[in-house]
C-alpha cells in the first residue's frame, strides 16, 4: 500500500502496488510524473497590500501569471491553471475593465498555445486540467479545452456560481463554465500517482493547491492563489486578498509543512521574484 501523507488529515491512500518499500523511516511514493514545465502567461500589476495584508498600499508591483504543463507517462498530461485568455489579444473589450487594467504585460507569445508549442505539446494534448480557483487570471484560457476533464472543487465550483458581492468581480462565467466535463471534487484527492490536490481555502472557498512528485523524487508544489509572496510563510504577512484571511493563514502553514515533511519546494505561482528561483518553460523539472 503506498500513500501520500498530509498534513492536517488522514493519510491518503491509493491503490495496492507491488514493488513498494516503507523502512527505516523512508516513505517511496511512485510518480506516473515524467516532467514539469513553467508556462509564462503574462503579468498583472498588483499593490502591495494585496501580497501582504495592509502593507504599503499604493505600492504597485509586476507580478507573473502561469500554468504549469505536467507531462505523465501514461500520456493523459495535465494543465495546472490555463491563465490569461488569448482572445484578449484581439479584443480589448472581451474582459471587463477591473480585470483588463491590471494587466501590464501579455503578448501573443504568452498565448497559452503557443508556450505548449514550446514544449513540444498542444491543446489536443491536455487531457486533465486543474484549476486552483476560478478567477479570471486562472481560468481565462479554460476555453481552448473542451475535450478536457476539468478538475476542480465542489466548493469553488458552487462559490464561483453565486461568489459574495466584494469577490464578483475576480469571476468571468463565460471563462469557466464553458460546458466541458467537470469533475467535483469534495476534498483533497491523488489525480494520478505523483499528482495530488491539496484543498486550499482561503483566497476562496474552494481554492486547491497542487504537490507533484517528479522522477527525481523532489516534490513540488503549485500554491495558485493560497500564497501570493514568500513573505506569507510568516503567518501575521497573509495575503490581502483573501475571501477568509484565518483560512488562508491555516492553508499557507499547510503548504509549508507538506513542503518540510517531503523536502519538497513552494512555487508561489504569482509571486514577484519568481522567475528568480525557477525556470520558465522550454526549460522541464524532472
């Protein structure tokens, strides 16, 4: 029997598998993962405040938008988030202007499409994709997708459809309910050997984060939106744009106990500096 441990909650397991080893105090954990990509989709200008709860309002700064392209061994490969949408490269008017001012930097070559060609893949390649949350910075190319199986949770799918008044704006419907098939998830869950979902709560409701375990057995995790900058680890800096600021303090000290107990690393996917520690895509984790 071979499982994953998380922190906060049961152990959760997944199917009998021959070969596998617990000893002397070593978890192995099989991974169908063969690689991870970085995909640049973009920047958005954001303040300050909204990285670190009221701190330096008015303060602007560029921060990245991404998804993450996971080839697996069996073929079925994931998207993790799909970005910014590309139809606003032709139409200025296709997102509302709340969202279409804050972004400060988006080209045709940050077409999601295009940044899966330089990893040598294409939208028919994605069978599964994962959204972290609905906002529009994460589901804006869910539409170039349609023969995928969307994975989200059950919380964030119900939120997004009825979203508190102060958090509407951050949801486009024509974005995410694009008439795909959606999986509802009710919680944490293994995907596929290597691959789990980790719920995440805080920005949203139903927002979930993403551990990979590569070939290498090095763990990485996509935080999405439950931490905007390395500065959250410290829990009195949370995030400033959270829907419920406790929850989202609980799931960052979650992501950070996962990512010590697996020797694992954050990939805080909007924070400033992160192209500083990682490398974007042709470049593959492995």
């Amino acid at each position: 029997m071979r499982f994953i441990a998380v922190a906060g909650g049961e152990p959760l397991r997944s199917a009998d598998v021959e070969g596998d080893h617990v000893g002397d105090g070593e978890i192995m954990i099989d991974t169908e993962v063969k690689s991870v990509s970085l995909l640049p989709l973009g920047m958005l200008t954001l303040d300050q405040s909204v990285l670190t709860h009221r701190q330096f309002p008015g303060q602007k700064v560029d921060c990245p938008v991404i998804a993450a392209f996971i080839e697996m061994a069996d073929g079925e490969h994931i998207l993790f988030d799909t970005g910014l949408p590309p139809a606003f490269l032709e139409d200025d008017d296709f997102l509302p202007a709340n969202q279409a001012n804050t972004i400060c930097g988006y080209t045709v070559e940050d077409d999601i499409r295009n940044r899966l060609r330089a990893v040598g893949a294409m939208p028919a390649d994605v069978k599964i994709v994962v959204n972290s949350h609905f906002h529009w910075d994460h589901s804006g190319a869910n539409y170039l997708f349609p023969h995928a199986r969307f994975l989200v949770q059950e919380k964030e799918y119900r939120f997004a459809r009825q979203p508190d008044a102060f958090i509407n704006p951050a949801y486009t419907p024509k974005l995410f309910d694009i008439g795909a098939e959606t999986r509802l998830m009710p919680g944490d869950e293994v995907i596929k050997p290597g691959i789990l979902a980790i719920t995440t709560p805080g920005h949203t409701p139903g927002h979930q984060s993403l551990m990979i375990m590569l070939p290498s057995e090095r763990a990485m995790i996509l935080t999405g939106d439950a931490m905007m900058c390395p500065a959250n680890l410290d829990p009195a800096l949370p995030p400033g744009n959270a829907h419920t600021t406790e929850q989202a303090v609980a799931s960052i000290q979650r992501l950070k106990a996962l990512a010590d107990f697996h020797d694992g690393e954050l990939v805080i996917c909007h924070d400033p500096a992160l192209w500083d520690k990682w490398k974007p895509a042709p470049h593959v984790y492995a």
